[in-house]
C-alpha cells in the first residue's frame, strides 16, 4: 500500500496527479521561541529597562532564532489565485498595488540594512541557491531521522516539529526523499526558484545587529520511497517489504532567515513554509489597509499586538 512522507502534525503534503501543484502548509506558523520573553524588535517604553539592558551578555549561541515572520510581510499569490482583473477589479488592483509597495519598501530596507547600517553583501545572486541547499538538507534529513542535522538546518520551532514527526514513525520504516526536477513554471521564471520576498531589519540599541528574511517559491516535483523493513532488530537479516515509492509536484514558499549579533551570523536556515497573502489579509492586515494614515497605521498595529 502507496505512503507518503510522514509529516509533523501542521503539515500537509499530498499525492496528486503528475501536473497538478499542491500548496505546501507552513511546518510553524507562529515564534514559540520568544513568546511570553521580554525581547522584541519594538523600541521599549520609558517604563522599562532598554532592550540594551534586557540583552545585555547574551551570546550568539545562546539567542533564540524562532521569531516569527517579519510584520508586514507580503506575499504575492499564484496568478490563477489572483481576483479576477473583469470580475473583482478593485480587488485585483488592491493586490497589485499592494505588492508594488511591499517590493518597493523590502529593496528599500535592504540597501538599508546591508549598506547603510552594515558593510555587508546583498547577496541578490545567491539567495535561490541557499534556498534550494537548505530544502534538500531539511527534507533529507527529516527523511533518514537525522536529528542533529536538522538542528543545524531549521530553527528552533521547526526542529521540534520535524523531530516530533520522527519520533512518531514507526520503527521499523525506512524514507527517503529526493528531488526529481525543479518544475519550470511561469510562477517561477521558468527556473522553479523565485524570490518572493526579501527584508531585513536592525535590531534597536544593538549595533551590527539584525535579521534578514528571504521568502523562495519553489516548484518541484519530489519523490518519496517508503520502505517497511521486517525484523529490524532481530537476529535474522532484515528484509525489505512493501516497498512504495510516490511523487509530488509541490508548490512551496520557503522561508530562510539569517540572524546577526554584534557583528555575527548565525547562518541561513529554514524558518518554515508560509501561505501567500490572501485577498482578507490584504484588505484587513494595518500593514496593507488602505486609505490610512501613518498615525492610524501605527495605532492600529499597536492594538493588534496587544500593545496599547
């Protein structure tokens, strides 16, 4: 009987027909890390030690790396999950513009946080190639129960997802994952990678410190070997049986991230997948909701952190 790759719970990931895409669900969709601690991005009140203060001998080691998406991130859909331009213009033109913005505002940040805050490189050539490196290790590894790699792979709320679902598998299972081809689509600039969305952002009070997050699109077909294998720990040699071997074409939006503390990097790793921005969010989110001023943007952002 077919199988597929087990995934943590949160996940989905399902065989569908050769051609058809499936919307990869992000493995964490929320920091577990930092909630509830006294560390953010935001600039403290008067009523509170610095962020300065709160941080204050922390090592790079030591710092969490789970935070959570950036505020504001946008994330285009796919074209077919677009409004229609005939029937829901205002929608469509809301989107467009939308993301016109978020692109214009994340190159902005970026040539800020890499030149003027930083010496550092953009790194614009190499951005596909750390996502495609860091999927391959994180799907590999999750398939063979390389726990440790994992570590080095993910940040913190996807390794004990990932590691939850490994503990879960039965024993005597063996997977294997691989990619077959990257699927040129037209969502992908007929590469099958595509950068998405690149931000980056300083940290207040921290000099040289900041995070930068890359989102990638990824169309793949990928390939999952599942093996049950008979006496796995008896004294008789094993056997394999009921072998099942199932693809996928797969759209993912892979998030990879990059912490710096006093002037060093963590390193790249997968923080995640994320769902696109719906047509609700961009109407409702504060970061996207038109026709407000900055004060009210502000206020509204505010409220919605919990913050007022």
């Amino acid at each position: 009987m077919a199988s597929t790759l087990r995934m943590p719970a949160g996940t989905s990931a399902r065989i569908v027909p050769s051609g058809t895409f499936v919307q990869c669900r992000a493995f964490s969709e929320t920091s577990q890390q930092w909630r509830g601690r006294q560390m953010n991005f935001r600039p403290p009140s008067q009523a509170q030690p610095s962020f300065k203060t709160r941080t204050q001998g922390m090592k790079l080691a030591d710092l969490p790396n789970d935070i959570g998406i950036l505020p504001g991130t946008f994330i285009r859909p796919l074209w077919r999950d677009m409004p229609s331009v005939f029937k829901a213009p205002r929608d469509r033109w809301h989107m467009e513009w939308t993301w016109l913005k978020a692109w214009l505002s994340n190159h902005a940040s970026l040539l800020q946080y890499c030149k003027r805050e930083n010496t550092l490189p953009l790194l614009l050539n190499k951005r596909r190639h750390f996502a495609a490196k860091l999927q391959e290790e994180m799907y590999t590894a999750f398939a063979e129960g390389n726990i440790p790699k994992i570590r080095k792979t993910c940040c913190d709320g996807l390794v004990k997802q990932l590691t939850t679902g490994i503990e879960r598998r039965p024993k005597n299972e063996q997977v294997a994952w691989k990619l077959v081809k990257y699927l040129r689509k037209p969502s992908t600039n007929f590469i099958g990678l595509r950068v998405i969305s690149d931000r980056a952002t300083s940290i207040p009070d921290i000099p040289k410190s900041g995070i930068r997050q890359i989102v990638v699109r990824i169309t793949s077909r990928q390939s999952t070997t599942t093996t049950q294998i008979q006496n796995p720990s008896g004294n008789q040699p094993t056997e394999a049986t009921n072998v099942s071997i199932k693809e996928q074409d797969c759209v993912e939006h892979i998030v990879i991230q990059n912490i710096r503390w006093n002037d060093q990097d963590k390193g790249w790793r997968v923080w995640g997948h994320i769902n696109p921005t719906s047509l609700h969010e961009a109407w409702n989110n504060p970061y996207f909701m038109p026709g407000l001023s900055a004060l009210e943007r502000l206020d509204m952002i505010k409220d919605s952190m919990g913050q007022k």
